[in-house]
C-alpha cells in the first residue's frame, strides 16, 4: 500500500477535513500531520504554493484541497462515477471553494472595518453562494448535493456548515445560513450521522 502523508492545520476543519475524512472512509492509514499556526508559519515554504492542505503520497507532494478531495473521494467511493453527476459534485466543490475564499480575505481585517467587510459579504457573495449552494441540493434531491450518495463536495459542505452556523464567526450570526438556504440545517445534522462521518470522528477518541 502507498504511503500516504496529509499535511494541514491542527484543527477538525477547514479544507483538510474532508480529505481526512475520506482518507479514513477509504480505509487508508495515513500520516495526519497537523501544524500549529507558527509552526505553519515557519515551515510553509517547504509546500509548492506555501499552503495547506498538502497530501504526499510516497513522498511526492500534492496540492489543492478539492484535487486531492476528489481523488482520496474515488479511493473511498465517495465521488460519482457518472459523468454528469460527477460534474455536479464539481460544481459544488468549486463554489464552496469560492465561499471559502470570499470569507479568508476578510481574516486580516480588524474592528469596525472587519464588521463593514462581513456585513458587505453577507449582503453579497456569501448570500447569492449559499442560495446557489441550495439549490444544487434540491438538484441533488435534497439528501446529497449530487450522485444521490454521500461525496466528498458534501464533506466539503458539512464543514462549512458547521463553521457557519456556529456562530464563532465574528459578525456573521449562526441564524444567517438559515436566512438565506434553510434547507442546510436539517442536512447539516444528516451528513453528521452519515456512517463514514461518525467512524471517522470515532476514530479520533
Ligand atoms: N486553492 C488552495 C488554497 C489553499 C489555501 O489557501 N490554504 C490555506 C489554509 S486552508 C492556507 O494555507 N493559507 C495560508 C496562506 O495562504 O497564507 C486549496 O484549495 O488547497
């Protein structure tokens, strides 16, 4: 078996997660290196783009969160194999890629001009995002946003969700998904019973 080495964040989240996830359901034993942010800070340029997630395999690096999700999502069984559908898993990993990026350039900001920053996206981007999001989930019919199976675009989702609807983002409230995309709050607590997602956080305890 191949050597598998997943360098990101110490922290259950973020772009790394449902790589782990998948990297667990596909029954893969991997290094879960996990860098504190000084740590990152000091050792970033050792990664092509100087960032994380990075997946090595065998040694020779990887980047880019939903390239590597899409692949250890195949390993797993976890990506359609259908064409179109496999399409529509793009899709929504292409969007809450974009939604992520939206909500990352706002983390230098401080005060009043972070408050300003975040109001702005919740007005904007994040609220046309999260109603598109919405509607590949009835696409998806209503369970899985594509391939009506769990994939990985639906690990990427689950933990947006849960970043969102904590309400630990400042000036962002946990009710403002619900605003926008209700449908996410009773999915959020299905994706988190799905079998692999429990076995995967079983695992850690
Ligand atoms: N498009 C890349 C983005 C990678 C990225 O920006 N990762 C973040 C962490 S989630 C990072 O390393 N940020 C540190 C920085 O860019 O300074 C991907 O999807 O992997």
């Amino acid at each position: 078996m191949a050597n598998y080495k997943l360098t990101y964040f110490d922290f259950n989240g973020g772009r790394g997660e449902p790589i782990r996830i998948a990297l667990h359901a596909a029954g893969l034993e991997f290094d879960d290196v996990r860098w504190s942010f000084p740590e990152f800070a000091e050792k970033r340029e050792s990664l092509r783009f100087s960032a994380v997630p990075a997946l090595e395999i065998d040694g020779a690096m990887i980047t880019q969160s939903n390239a590597i999700s899409r692949y250890v999502g195949k390993l797993a069984g976890m990506y359609p194999e259908d064409a179109l559908q496999a399409l529509y898993c793009d899709e929504a990993l292409g969007a809450l890629e974009d939604v992520t990026h939206y909500l990352v350039q706002t983390f230098p900001l401080e005060g009043e001009e972070l408050k300003q920053a975040r109001e702005a996206l919740m007005e904007g981007r994040l609220a046309v995002f999260f109603k598109g999001l919405e509607e590949l989930l009835v696409r998806g019919g209503g369970k899985y946003l594509a391939g009506q199976m769990l994939t990985v675009a639906d690990l990427k989702m689950f933990g947006l969700l849960q970043n969102f609807r904590s309400g630990n983002i400042d000036h962002i409230p946990a009710k403002f998904v619900d605003r926008i995309a209700p449908l996410f709050a009773d999915y959020q607590a299905a994706i988190a019973q799905e079998p692999q997602v429990q076995a995967y956080y079983a695992s850690l305890t």
